[in-house]
C-alpha cells in the first residue's frame, strides 16, 4: 500500500478509473459470451424442432399409407369372399350335377 502513498495523483486517477474500467469490461465480455452462446443453442434447437416436424409428418404419412394399405386388403377381402359366395352354389351345381 505504501507505493499508493507515494504515486502521483494522475497514475492515482487512472488507477481509480482503470479498475471500473476493467471490471465492466469482464462483466460485459461476459454477458456477450452467455448471449452468443444461448443463440448457438437456440440455432440447434431450432434445427431440432424443424427436423422433428419433417419426421412427424413423415410418420403421418407412413400411417395414412399404411391404413390406406389396410383398406385396400379389406375391399378385396370382401370381393374375394362376395365372389366366393356368389359363384359357390354355380360350382356345387356343376359338381353335383357331373355327378
């Protein structure tokens, strides 16, 4: 402390005026690194959420596929057994009757 004693009053003044300086300095560098990094993690989550919606909407697709998919095989399901019934007594006819 003695070496504060002994400095001249400028170096006294630019000492008072350096120290603020350099703490606003830290706490501002600071502040800017926590901003840039929540906007790098906001930049990966919204590449995320975009991500997830092409994926959800893939998956709705893939579902609307699949239950077309599912239709589909009950129409011919039913075609296939509406003709089995329709032509069954034709061909008990002609079976019988050939005998």
């Amino acid at each position: 402390m003695q070496w504060i004693r002994n400095a001249k009053i400028n170096y006294k003044l630019i000492f008072m005026i350096v120290l603020p300086m350099l703490g606003l300095l830290y706490f501002s560098s600071n502040a800017i690194y926590e901003k840039v990094k929540e906007l790098s993690e906001l930049n990966r989550l919204q590449t995320l959420v975009t991500t997830e919606i092409y994926i959800n909407d893939l998956i709705h697709e893939i579902q609307k596929s699949g239950a077309f998919y599912q239709v589909t095989l009950k129409i011919i399901r039913l075609r296939v057994n509406y003709s089995i019934n329709v032509s069954l007594p034709k061909i008990r006819q002609v079976l019988f009757v050939s005998n």
